[in-house]
C-alpha cells in the first residue's frame, strides 16, 4: 500500500513538473558533464562508445576537456582520426555560434576556454565568450540539449525528390536566356550572376 501511494505521489508530482515544464524530482537536467559525454559519443584513444565501459574518465587533451571509455585509456595514445571524430560530433551539436546565434560556418572556428571547446563563427567571438564564460557556456548547453533532442526524435520526413527541369530558359533580374552561372545559359560567358 506505501509502495503504491509514494509512486502515485512520485508519478504526480513528475506530471506536475512537465505541465510547468520542468524536470521531475527524480530526473534532473543533464550538467554540462553529461552533455559533453553524450554529444562526444567515442572515446579518442580507442574509439569506443562512452559509458560501455562504466563512467567515461576525464581527461585534458590538448588544452580541452575530454572523456575517454575507461581509466586503461589514460595511458592510451589519443588516436587522430578518433580525435577528429571527437570534435566533429561537437561542432555537428552545437551547430551554432554561441555569440552570434547563426549556424556555424562549414569550417568552424574552434576555441578552448576554461577546458570547454567551442566553435565559433569567427575570432571576435571568442573575446566575447572569455568575457562572459557562464552565459556562453549554458548557452552552448542549450545547444547540445537541442541537438540530443532533436536526435532522439529521429530522423525528420525525407522530402520527396523534385522533378529534373530544365533551366535553360528561365529568367534572372536584368537578363533572360538562362546564365552560365551552373545552370546551362549564357551571360556573355563570364558565369556569373547578374
């Protein structure tokens, strides 16, 4: 009978907290630990998934906070490809600039601060994050949460393939007769658009 009333308790109060939106009692938010572990995903000396060992190891790898799947890994040699996979899942998580809130550039700029990578847009921004590390870094948590929900949700619709066109005759702003900027036209050869 206690059993039953302290999970009815338990299931209500969790209802309560995600009407408000927040986490129940017994599921706190992920700290910026957990995230790092769940968006890293390997470990950069064996390649292997985090938390199929037990509690991933932490770890500085050049400068930056790292984990790796198991203490034995401590005294591995950082594997680059591994590594590169690493700081590809980072960036592919946070997918924004903290500072500017616009998607990262396809090579993206990284910085480490206080252990923390971060990608960033470009050089100004990471003035702006040494001099506001607490806001940037909750905001970079904000990201990775996004992302790891996102993720969880699976893959969106696929968008069905458009029907081949052909784009020689269509019209730009001051010329028609397609453009020799990739799409078959001409513009007097230059391949540019006007």
């Amino acid at each position: 009978m206690q059993h039953t009333i302290l999970l009815t308790l338990t299931l209500t109060l969790g209802a309560v907290a995600a009407a408000r939106g927040q986490q129940p009692p017994n599921q706190q938010a992920p700290n910026s630990e957990q995230l790092l572990i769940a968006v890293q995903r390997i470990c950069p000396v064996s390649g292997q998934t985090l938390g199929g060992h037990g509690q991933p190891v932490r770890a500085r790898i050049a400068g930056q906070t790292a984990y790796l799947c198991c203490s034995a890994c401590l005294s591995g040699k950082v594997d680059a490809g591994h590594w590169s996979t690493v700081r590809a899942n980072l960036a592919k998580a946070q997918q924004k600039c903290p500072v500017m809130d616009k998607p990262l550039p396809e090579k993206p700029q990284p910085v480490v601060i206080d252990g923390r990578l971060i990608y960033i847009c470009c050089p100004p921004c990471s003035e702006k994050i040494a001099a506001d590390r607490e806001k940037y870094f909750r905001t970079v948590d904000e990201l990775y949460v996004a992302h790891l929900k996102a993720e969880k949700a699976g893959p969106e619709e696929p968008v069905p393939a458009q029907p081949q066109r052909d784009y020689q005759d269509h019209v730009h702003a001051g010329h028609s007769g397609g453009c020799g900027g990739g799409c078959g036209g001409s513009s007097g050869g230059r391949g540019s658009h006007e």
